[in-house]
C-alpha cells in the first residue's frame, strides 16, 4: 500500500453540502461527530473548504438553483474525490423527486460511489456508508480513478451537466 | 474608522457556518457590514405545489418533510389545519400526545440551537455537552414514535401511537436528568466571560424593530416583547396547562441564548403536566377520505416560532391550495437588519442567532420580469 493510499483511507476528510434537503439528515450528519457516535475516531474530520476535502456528502434533492454550485464545488475537489449521497433524497430525489424545481438524486449531476438510503438515515447508517467507502478504496478503487478516471470523469460530467440544463 | 470604500464579501452557499445553502452578499468597510443583501431560493423544492399533487393522507408525510428539525412542528400544523377543514375534533388523549411530542421536539431544537450557538462562539465544549444529551431526547422520541427525526406520529384525526405507562416513567426520568444538566449548562453560559464577551451587544434587535420587522419566536421574545402562539392563540392542549411565556430584555445574541435555554426548562414543566394529567381513551378517530371545498388556516408555535399553514379544499381528496408560512421567513428580515453595523467576524453567530432553517422558508424569487 503506497503512503498515499495509506492517508486516505485512514484520514478522509470530509464536506458536507446540503443541495436542498430538509436538514434531518444534515443534523444527523453533525450528530455523527458529537461525542455519541464521534466519527473521529476512524480519522474523519469534516472540513469547511472543498479544496482540503477528499470525500462529498451530498444531502437532500438536488434543486434547479443549487446544481451549478454543486457542480463547482465538485470541480474544486482535488483528484481523487468521492462523493456520498446521504439520504433518500440524495439517493432517488425521494419525496421531491417529481417537484418542477428538482431534478432527482445526486447521480443525476455528479457521479455517486456509496448511496445511503434512510429517511434521515441514522448517525450510525452514516459511518457504515463512510466506512464502506473506505473499504472500496482499500480495495484499490481510488488508484483506477486518478489515473483513467479522470477524463472519462469529466466528459462525464459535462454530458450530465448538458443534460441538467436541458431538464 | 470608515475607509470611505466598501468591499463585497460573499458568504455562502457553502460555508462552514451554515449547514444549509443560502447566500449573502455583505458590503463591508473596513470591519463593519454596512449593506446585506440576502438571495434566497438555493432549497426551493416547489413543496406547496407538491401538496397540491398527493392526497391528504400522503401529504402528512410531505408535510414533515418541509423541515427536519422541527418536522412535528409542522407535521402538527398540517394536521391542524387539515381536521380545521373537516372539521374534526380529535381524542384528548392524542391532543396530549401531540402536546408532548411537541415539547420534546422543542427540547431537542432548542438544545441544537444552543449547542450551534456556543460552537460559533467558540466554545465548543458546551456544544459537545449540549448534543450528547440531545441524543437522549432522539433516543426517547424513537422509542415513542419509532424514528429520530421524522417521527409520523400525528396523523389526520389523531396519533398513530400510543405513550405507555413505562414509557412515561422514562421520560419523567429522563427529564430529571435533563433539566438539571440544563441549568447547570446556563448558570455556565451566564457566568463564562468568554461567551458573555463574544455575544452581549451582538445582534441588538430593538423590541420596535423586531415588531415592524416581524420576528417571530425567540427572536422576539429576546427583544423583550411577550408573544407566543402556546399562550396568544392556544391550541392542542396549552390553554389547559399552566406555562410562563419566557422573554428577556437584552435584546441580543446572549438575550435569545438564555431566552432558548430557560424554555428548555419550561418545556420540562409543560410535558411533565402533561404526562400527570395525560386523559384515558381513544387516540385516533376515522376522518373522511374526500373534504367539501373549505378553508383553513393552522397556527403552531414552532421552536423558531409562528408557523402558519393555509388550506383549501374543492370537494376531492387532494387540497387545492396549500401555504407555508414558515418562522425563518419572518426572522429574516430582522437578522438583516441587525447584521448592518457588525463586525464581520460576528456574522456567523448573528445569522446562527435566529436559529434559521432555510428549508422551511425558500421560495422562488423572479428578480428578471423580461426573462
């Protein structure tokens, strides 16, 4: 395991972006850090910056309004970046998923690596799909991505963004 | 000191400060913000219109998704104005069991807010204390309603479950313990010269700008000013239970601190009378599948303050108008206003201040008429 490797999954840091969600599965989100279920544990520290940030959690339905800045924060990431859709909302667009405002889940935008389902899914939901995450890196997903990934990634993702603007 | 030139500082929509995207545009000089300009709308998820699509029923699930912080709050006012257009008078049993719902809900918002408060003040310890005993709160609320945060315990014409007596006896217990770390948490909050340093005078909100403002909730009630849905227009069961309507007159960020904190400890006293006085019988009644066309309004007072929600019906079983008026909507107005004239580095706790919850509150604005 190269030391690289070795940093990121034992200290992935994390942001939080609330893309039109109703602030239960942000709060859960915080809840995981508070002394109960303290995510700092397995080496997670949210971060404010998305330039320091390694992994995205995405809450809540991604909104007409709020998709081009989920999109710069997402280009703002250093390679590699992970993304976590947290909650029903992000996972299909749950409840608002036929609102004229909402284009769905978070993979209709960005791609997504780990889906947390829950309606707000609990602080111990949350670590699991973290820590699954890790698990999929350990297994060397993370290495295919910064070296290949990343144009088949990006033309992705302009192509999702195409088709965003035509939603 | 005026440097003459004023600098544009955007905050948000992400910012560490906020949990939720909004975004303000603050123009500075020097240390001072002397013009904000808030854009709102980055959560706006066309709710009402979404009501108009589902039926009654499916929308309380709809309805407790507005917010989820204070998804009682308003799954509760749903109800409320959905049996105001029956109408339908429900068991006092699940009137009581709404109550209590609502209360816990208050304790779990207000020790949130407080914890949020002190992290923005920089004292993070009261946070970390302030949420593990939160976690007590989510705990009883699971064991009573059998989720954390959305509960789906209200339903149109009654509750779907029931608080047994042992589950009476946890909360009475739990409470205990609660209320004494609450005050032991405030004679803290009112003794430590950093926090008081950090946030008296911060935020004044004079009692006549908070009233041609329209702050609502604790907002106002820190302005010195005594308004409160519970007391004002009571519904559920508060004109039955005895309560005090907290304010205090410092006007500020410390003011809407202890103003939170002391109702933290009424809320102990409301569900413990509610508990001793909880009525025997049915929890739930049948209501109709389809309403004549009627109109009604709800009002709650949430933990942030007046929620308002209008209905109307047209005879079917979906309604054909439905409005949120939520608290943060009322407070925003007012935490403008107070952030002109502050330092920069006091926004975060200014705008953390009126404990906002944008997701209640966004909505589309046209600010183009030709586009």
């Amino acid at each position: 395991m190269s030391v690289r490797k070795w940093a990121r999954i034992r200290s992935p840091w994390l942001i939080h972006f609330n893309t039109g969600g109703c602030n239960g599965c942000d709060i859960e989100f915080v809840a995981a850090i508070t002394p109960r279920f303290d995510v700092e544990r397995f080496g997670i520290k949210l971060q404010g910056s998305p330039r320091h940030a390694d992994v995205l959690g995405v809450t809540g339905p991604i909104t007409m309004q709020i998709t081009k800045r989920l999109l710069r924060i997402y280009r703002q990431m250093p390679e590699p970046k992970f993304v976590v859709a947290i909650g029903t909302c992000a996972t299909s667009g749950g409840p608002f998923k036929d609102c004229y405002s909402v284009h769905g889940g978070v993979d209709t935008v960005i791609p997504v690596d780990v889906y947390i389902p829950g309606c707000p899914p609990k602080p111990e939901a949350i670590i699991y799909g973290i820590a699954k995450l890790l698990n999929k890196l350990s297994e060397g997903e993370g290495e295919e991505k910064v070296e290949e990934g990343k144009v088949i990634k990006e033309s992705e993702e302009e192509r999702r963004e195409k088709e965003a603007k035509g939603h | 000191m005026s440097y003459g030139t004023t600098i544009k500082v955007p905050f948000g929509p992400q910012h560490p400060a906020l949990k939720e995207p909004e975004y303000f545009l603050f123009e500075v000089d020097g240390d001072i913000v002397v013009k904000v300009t808030p854009r709102i709308g980055y959560v706006h998820r066309g709710v009402e219109k979404a009501f108009e699509q589902e039926t009654y029923l499916h929308n309380l699930y709809l309805a407790e998704r507005i917010c989820g912080i204070c998804s009682h709050a308003h799954s509760t006012c749903y109800t409320q104005t959905i049996e105001g257009l029956i109408p339908l008078e429900i068991p006092p049993r699940a009137v009581y069991i709404r109550l209590i719902m609502a209360e816990l809900e208050r304790l779990h918002s207000h020790s949130l807010w407080v914890g949020i408060a002190a992290h923005e003040a920089g004292f993070d310890t009261l946070f970390m204390y302030l949420w593990r005993d939160r976690e007590m709160i989510m705990d009883l609320m699971e064991e009573i309603s059998g989720n954390r945060v959305t509960h789906a315990i209200n339903t149109i014409g009654g509750v779907r479950r029931d608080i047994t007596s042992e589950q009476a006896t946890k909360i009475k217990k739990f409470l205990e313990k609660f209320e004494s770390n609450v005050k032991e948490y405030t004679k803290v909050l009112e003794s430590e010269q950093t926090f008081i340093k950090r946030t008296k005078d911060v935020g004044v909100l004079k009692p006549r700008d908070a009233i041609v403002l329209c702050a609502v909730g604790p907002t106002l009630r820190a302005s010195g000013i005594k308004s409160d849905v519970r007391a004002d227009d009571p519904y559920l069961a508060y004109g039955e239970i005895p309560f005090n309507v907290i304010t205090h007159d410092g006007c500020d960020v410390y003011a809407r601190t202890i103003v939170r904190c002391e109702e933290m400890i009424e809320s102990a006293n409301i569900i413990r009378y509610a508990l001793d006085h909880l009525p025997e019988g049915k929890i739930k009644v049948p209501p109709p599948r389809t309403i004549a066309p009627n109109e009604s309004v709800g009002r709650v007072e949430a933990p942030r303050g007046e929620l308002i929600h209008y209905a109307r019906s047209n005879g079917t079983n979906k309604p054909e108008r439905y409005k949120v008026r939520a608290p943060t909507l009322g407070n925003l107005a007012s935490v403008c206003q107070t952030l002109i004239g502050a330092h920069v580095a006091d926004i975060p706790l200014i705008l953390a201040g009126i404990d906002p919850c944008f997701s209640c509150m966004d909505r589309v604005i046209i600010t183009k008429k030709s586009v």
